[in-house]
C-alpha cells in the first residue's frame, strides 16, 4: 500500500515568512508524528497526534510552531515568522497507534530559510 | 530521560565482508523497543530490524542482525555480505511505552567496492 508522503519536497523561504509543511500518513495509521533533522543536531521530536486525543507538543521548540491533523489524517506542521535557524529537513512519521508500535517515515521536506 | 549513543560517527566495510555497527542506550524501562533505521541520500527512513526488548532472542532480517545485550544497554548491528546498496546512514532509536522515537547520533556507512 501506499506509505507516508509529505509535501513540498523542498521549500525555500525567506526569514520571516511562515511556511506550511503537508503530511499525509498511511491509511488506518492512528498515530502521527513530526521530527526535525538538523545538521549537527541529529533527529529531534516535535510534536505527535494519536486519535482525537490532544497531541503531545512537549518537543516544539518555540511558540512559532504549530500543528493541526484534520479528520485523523493529514498534518500541517506551520512555521511562523521562519528564522535561518529552521533550517532542516521536517520529517513525517505514522504508526497503527501510539504505543510501542513502528514508525514509518515519509522522504521529509527540506526547508531552508534565506 | 532515555538516550541514545552511537560512538561511530562514520564507518567503511569492503564489500562482501561483514561491518557491526555500534549502539548503547540508558534508560530505567523495562519493557521497550529498540531499532535500526537505513536513511540513504533520498532521505527516507527505512526500517532495518527492530528488537522488543521482552525477548532474549536477538532479531535477524536477512543479512541484517543484532546483537541486544540487556544488562550492558548495548544493541549493535551487523551487517553482513555487505552491498553496494548498503551505503547510508544509520540509525539506532529507542522507544518505550507511547514516548516518540530517540535516535542515536548515526553512524554514516560507506561500503567500498
């Protein structure tokens, strides 16, 4: 079946902008997740969505960054105000629920911020 | 909190020999998952082997293996017959529970022909 797809694949902006990334997971995947991949930072945790349940934020780095699923589906991660240091590849992720069960990641989108 | 460390920044095998890659973890849990995950230049994370922790009998997926030693929090994985298209980066990750996913560093694999 179809796996995760995130768009754009690369995106370039200048600093200030906001910038929206899509992730859209695998069909019947309850679970949601966003990563961040820094040069030099390795992969961070962002934020993830299981159900109707309120998402788990705790790793959004500042108020700047949000993110919505719509209908237990697709996921917008938005970057407000993109500063250089948002530069990195935004990773997507899906499981078939939250506990204990493996990732499946999209090809991420590379945002870089001018 | 749980970490993650791969002290092998980069690596090189021959191709056709075998390569162990390098991977320790700190954590309190008992019951948790570990993983290996291959990220190529395309950027996309693919799943190698994943461990549960539960089980003493260590993971093999093909000419991928490991080597999970509770006690030591130590989970290394060998590669063996090493290919061409094994060259990527490497990561180890761990989860318990519903946290997300904490990776090690990577160790980046080069595979010389």
């Amino acid at each position: 079946g179809a796996g995760v797809s995130q768009s754009p694949s690369n995106k370039v902006t200048e600093k200030g902008k906001d910038v929206e990334l899509r992730c859209d997971p695998i069909s019947g995947h309850t679970a949601l997740y966003w990563y961040r991949q820094s040069l030099g930072q390795g992969l961070e945790f962002l934020i993830y969505f299981q159900g109707n349940s309120a998402p788990d934020k705790s790793g959004l780095p500042s108020d700047r960054f949000s993110a919505e699923r719509t209908g237990g589906s697709v996921s917008t991660l938005t970057i407000q105000r993109t500063q250089q240091e948002d530069s990195a590849v935004y990773l997507c992720a899906s499981s078939r629920t939250v506990y204990q069960e493996t990732q499946y990641f999209g090809p991420g989108t590379r945002l870089l911020v001018l | 909190a749980q970490t993650v460390t791969q002290s092998q920044p980069e690596m090189s095998v021959q191709e056709a020999e075998t390569v162990t890659l390098s991977c320790t973890y700190d954590t309190s849990e008992s019951d948790y998952y570990l993983f290996w995950y291959k990220q190529p230049p395309s950027r996309q994370m693919i799943l190698v082997i994943r461990q549960e922790a539960y089980k003493q009998q260590n993971a093999t997926e093909n000419r991928f293996s490991v080597n999970f030693q509770k006690a030591a929090k130590s989970f290394s994985l060998k590669i063996s017959d090493s290919q061409l298209g094994d060259a990527a980066m490497y990561f180890c990750a761990y989860r318990s529970g519903n946290t997300p996913l904490v990776f090690g560093k990577g160790t980046r694999l080069s595979v010389i022909a």
